[in-house]
C-alpha cells in the first residue's frame, strides 16, 4: 500500500475546504498593512512556529522583491531568551502575549497560527492584540477550536482536517499562497520568477 497517495487525498482533500473569500480577505488585510509599513507579529508552536519563521521570511523578503510593498514580519518565537524568561519568570500561557503588550508601536498586527486553535499562549497573544485593536489574524486546523468558535481574529483561515501533518502543510501552503499573490499582483513587471 502507498501512503502517499493516500496522504496526497487527504492533502487535496482539506484544501477544498478552506474559504477563497476568507483568503482573499485575509490578502487584502496583509496588503493594506505592508502599504501603511504596520509590522505583523506572528507566532505559532511547534510546526505552527516554523511556519511562522518561514512566514517571516517569504512575507518580509519575497513580498519586497520586485515589488512595491515593504512588509515587515517579526516572529515571536524566535528570542529564546525572551521567551524561556517570560515563561519562567510570568507563565508559558504569555509568552506571545506579553511580548505583544510590550510591543512599543501599537499600529501592529497580530498573525496567529495554531492546528488546533486551542493553544493557550496563541489565544492569549490574541486576546492581548484585541485589547490592543490590533487588526489580527488566524490560521486554524481541526474543527477551529476556540479560535474559530469564538471569532477571535478579524481574519481566519480554517483547513478542516483532523490530521495534524495534513493541517500544518495547508497551512504551509496557504502561507506560500498568500506571499505569491500578493507578489504576483502588486508586481513591477511581468517578469516576476516564484
């Protein structure tokens, strides 16, 4: 038997349950924020945190290139120090949120990613950028979990899946899809190479 194939369906299959009008919006918002030069904090644990790191790079660098848009995404999980210290010192559940309530420039964003929707310290930045009016956004799996239930991003994305590999690759995808549209549209030329 080969599982890839059957990996592949599960893959195509998630897909087609994500919401092109929610992705379309979710792109318009990201655009308006690299247009008024607003940062979009991201964060996300375990796969979701390397998503957001690869997020970092294709939204900040590849938007950029050969583009007019001058986007700029800061990863939450990436000082060490400072996330070990708030955990440490305050509590694991705020190690985004703080960081969001100490941030020093309140035009910020707030991107979230989170398979299940239910990671407390993910929730937590949320409800900080909303305290904040922070414009926010999510990427969630599963059935949505509290994120989704609760509508507590301006903008999400949902792959209903069950399938935690199967979301964190929609995600990937999504993620990849919104930098190449935005690239693709807001392009310099017609020779823009993906």
């Amino acid at each position: 038997m080969n599982y890839l194939i059957d990996y592949r369906n599960l893959i195509n299959s998630a897909l087609r349950t994500i919401d092109e009008f929610s992705f379309l919006e979710c792109e318009r918002g990201l655009v308006q924020l690299a247009k008024e030069q607003i940062p979009v904090l991201v964060c996300g644990n375990g796969g979701s945190a390397a998503i957001a790191e690869h997020m970092s790079c294709d939204h900040t660098k590849g938007v950029c290139m050969d583009t007019n848009l001058h986007p700029y995404v800061i990863p939450l999980q990436s000082n060490v120090s400072l996330i070990t210290a708030i955990a440490n010192d305050i509590a694991y559940d705020q190690i985004f949120a703080k960081q969001i309530e100490w941030f020093p420039n309140w035009r910020a964003a707030v991107f979230v990613i989170s398979s299940s929707g239910n990671s407390p310290n993910v929730v937590n930045a949320l409800k900080e950028a909303s305290k904040r009016g922070m414009t926010t956004f999510a990427m969630v799996g599963f059935d949505g979990g509290i994120i989704l239930k609760n509508e507590m991003a301006d903008h999400i994305l949902h792959v209903d899946s069950n399938n935690y590999g199967v979301v964190e690759d929609c995600h990937q995808i999504l993620m990849h899809a919104l930098a190449q549209s935005i690239r693709l549209n807001h392009a310099k030329t017609n020779t823009i190479k993906l």
